[in-house]
C-alpha cells in the first residue's frame, strides 16, 4: 500500500513539473484563436512567414539598402528613429521585420543562430534587395548581425551592431576575465544565463516561476538613469500596445527562445571571423559606457581581438543608446562612409 501510494504522488509531482515546464503553443496569427494577420509578409521555402515594413525613400532609388534587426521584445516598428532628411539625403531604404516568433511572423521551433541569417537572406531575395545589403542589428538583435558575418557574407555590404549581446560562452573570452564579468551581474541574472545555456528546456518554467526574480534586462531593473529617462520619454510617445504586439503569440516562442538562442552554443565563434571587407571600414560596434546590461569590458575585448571592427564606446550613455537624438543618425553615416555633419561629442546629452 505504501509503495502504490508513493507511485502515485510521483507520478503526480512529475505531471506538476512537466506542466509548469512546458511552454504553451504559441497563438499563430491567422489561426482560430490567434490574432490577426494584418502585417506585410512573404512564404519562406519552409512553409513559415516572415512580416516586414519597408520605409525610407523607394527601393528602386535607392543608394543604400539596410535590412534593421529588432532586439528582444520586438516589435519591428520603430526601432531605428533616423531623421527623415538625412533618409532622404542620403537615399535610404529601410528593411524591417518581425524576427521568427514576434509580431506576425511564424514562429521557428528550430531557430538558431545560423538560421537567423538565413531568415534574412532569404527575405531580402524575395523582396529583390540585391546582391549586397547592409545590416544594423539592435541589442539582442545582433545576433542575428553576427551570423550575417559568419554564414552570409558574400551577401553583405556592412553592419553596425548596437549595444550587442555578449555571450559568455564564446570560446576566446579568458577564463579569468570572463568570471570576473559574470560575477558582477544580479545573482538573478547569472542563474538566468546558467539556464539558458545549460538547461534551456527550463527557460519558459524560470521566465513564468513566482518564486525568484527572473532576467532582470526583461523588466528593466538594471537600466542606468539615462536608459530610464529615454525609455520615459518614448513611452509618452508611443502607443502603449506596440511592445505587446510584438510578443502577442506568446512571449516563449519570441522572447523566450531569443534568451535560449542568444546564450546557447553558437556554431562560431564570433572573434574567430575574418574581415569580410579587407579594403574598407565596415563593420561597426557602438557601446555605451553606463550600460548595466552589456558588460563593456567584454565589448572593447572582442574589439582587440577584431581590429577591424570599428568601435564607439560613449561615456555618458547606455543600452538605449539608438534612441538619444541625434544618434541614429551618427550610426548611419559611419556605417554608410558619409561625411558627418557633427561629431559624437556634438550630440545632445
């Protein structure tokens, strides 16, 4: 009796674990019960669909083709807030789309860092970008930006990351330099990490548990001063439902599964790449000094080891970088090669 009875509550106890483990289907939109499709989207060779935006001047008139990669949270609009003069000036073509899982895009129960960049090449043949194209990946968007290095980039004209993830686990971090890092982070956020990389199947029952703190950078907790006064003034500005849209097919098959991706074993190293533009500065990494999200040691580290990326490091600015005035348009006109009619110290504190 004692033994069926301890069966019982075993069996029990791994359906309450099974359960809180497993993420729910996501709400595809164009589904039943999902919501609806209302967005922009091409048919990828495997059945999924990817939503997209296009702006700046006419893809047909223009100099310069940037494909804008979204960081965690989504959603694909308003994510790169350069002036439209300069747009004009310059003659550029802006690519947004909502990465697999957020938005309207189909998620990918396969994503992984090389298919990110082939999302990507994929979506710039069928809308005829050309051969080449440029690519600016934003936060945990870039990396997205380095697997267009690694496995596309005969495809690539260059790329600006901003304000980039950092993996602890790439291979070429010193040890010693690489704990030292980590152990600076919320105890909250190590664990996260820990998980994401090691037991990512536990990432959803972690992101949704009641019992501890999650990954701070989701709730903002970790944002300095500026990041906070930023993110102040461009909610005052911005229709409260843009960020939820981004997750409306449930934040496991978007922000979950950019957590597990991003800190999971990546198929290269990214300080193990060759300068795919051996004749010209193209390639760019721009950090703010107060960021609490991305460590800038690791930053200016991967910089050494890559001399020929170009790197920004601002003392007075954070994650949110992108979003002080005047900034975006600084990115563009390094990466594009274009004379700058200011410089870094010129922009707006």
């Amino acid at each position: 009796m004692f033994n069926e009875i301890v069966v019982v509550l075993l069996v029990a106890l791994g359906g309450l674990i099974y359960k809180a483990i497993r993420p729910p289907p996501p709400r595809l939109c164009g589904s039943p019960n999902g919501p609806p499709v209302t967005a922009t989207r091409v048919r990828l060779r495997d059945g999924r669909h990817l939503a997209y935006n296009e702006s700046g001047v006419p893809k047909e008139k223009a100099k310069y083709k940037i494909v804008l990669l979204h960081g965690v949270g989504g959603p694909r609009e308003n994510i790169f807030p350069a002036s439209r003069e300069l747009v004009e000036e310059l003659g550029i073509y802006f690519l947004t789309y909502d990465r697999a899982g957020y938005g309207e895009s189909d998620p990918n129960p396969k994503r992984s860092v090389k298919s990110e960049a082939f999302d990507i090449q994929e979506l710039a043949d069928q809308l005829e970008l050309g051969p080449r194209f440029y690519v600016i990946g934003i936060s945990m968007g870039s990396y997205a930006a380095w697997s267009c290095l690694k496995h596309i980039p005969h495809r690539l004209a260059g790329v600006a990351l901003i304000v980039p993830l950092i993996n602890y686990w790439w291979p070429s971090f010193p040890v010693n330099l690489c704990r030292a890092t980590y152990s600076t982070l919320l105890v909250q956020d190590q664990w996260a990490l820990r998980i994401a990389h090691y037991a990512p199947h536990l990432v959803y029952w972690w992101a949704t548990q009641k019992w501890f703190p999650t990954f701070s950078a989701l709730d903002g907790s970790t944002l300095c001063q500026k990041d906070r006064e930023i993110i102040q003034k461009i909610s005052a500005n911005q229709p409260t439902t843009t960020e939820d849209n981004g997750r409306q097919q449930g934040d496991f098959e978007s922000m979950h599964r950019d957590i597990m991706v991003s800190f999971s074993k990546w198929d290269f190293d990214p300080m193990d790449l060759d300068n795919p533009f051996p004749h010209k500065e193209s390639v760019h990494i721009w950090q703010g000094y107060e960021d609490k999200i991305v460590p800038t040691i690791l930053q200016r580290y991967v910089s050494k080891k890559l001399p020929w990326i170009q790197y920004h490091e601002l003392a007075d600015y954070g994650h949110m970088l992108i979003h002080v005035d005047g900034m975006s348009d600084e990115v563009l006109r390094a990466l594009l090669g274009e004379e700058s009619s200011a410089s870094l110290a010129d922009i707006p504190d």
